[in-house]
C-alpha cells in the first residue's frame, strides 16, 4: 500500500510514510473528545428530567457515523 501511494503521489516511500502519518494525525486532532461528544447527554441526565434515547442514531453521532 506504501509503494502505491508513494507512485500515486510521485514521492519516494518514506516521504509518502511521513505524509500519511501527518495526515492521520490531523485527522485524529479534529475529532472532537467524547466527553464534548456526550456533553448533551450528560446533561440531560444530570436535570434528570428527560427519557435518554439509545438507538443506533444515538450510537452513531457517538462515532460521527450516519
């Protein structure tokens, strides 16, 4: 998969190898923490005045899947 992407890009391997993980490392740092994620949840049930819903939709905005 390296070597494909290094060709695909142009670049040698380990410039491909140094790209890809910057890249996944940006990815990681735009990702919100899953105490912001839950940050409403909490708080509702900290008011304990609503029904906590746990369906897949719940469950998906957890790890931003549709």
């Amino acid at each position: 998969m390296v070597r494909q992407l290094a060709r695909k890009r142009g670049v040698g391997i380990t410039t491909a190898i140094r790209q890809a993980v910057g890249e996944a490392l940006e990815g990681e740092g735009k990702q919100a923490s899953l105490w912001d994620r839950t940050a409403d949840l909490r708080a509702r049930y900290a008011s304990g005045g609503q029904e906590i819903s746990t369906d897949k939709a719940f469950f998906d905005s957890l790890s931003d899947e549709d």
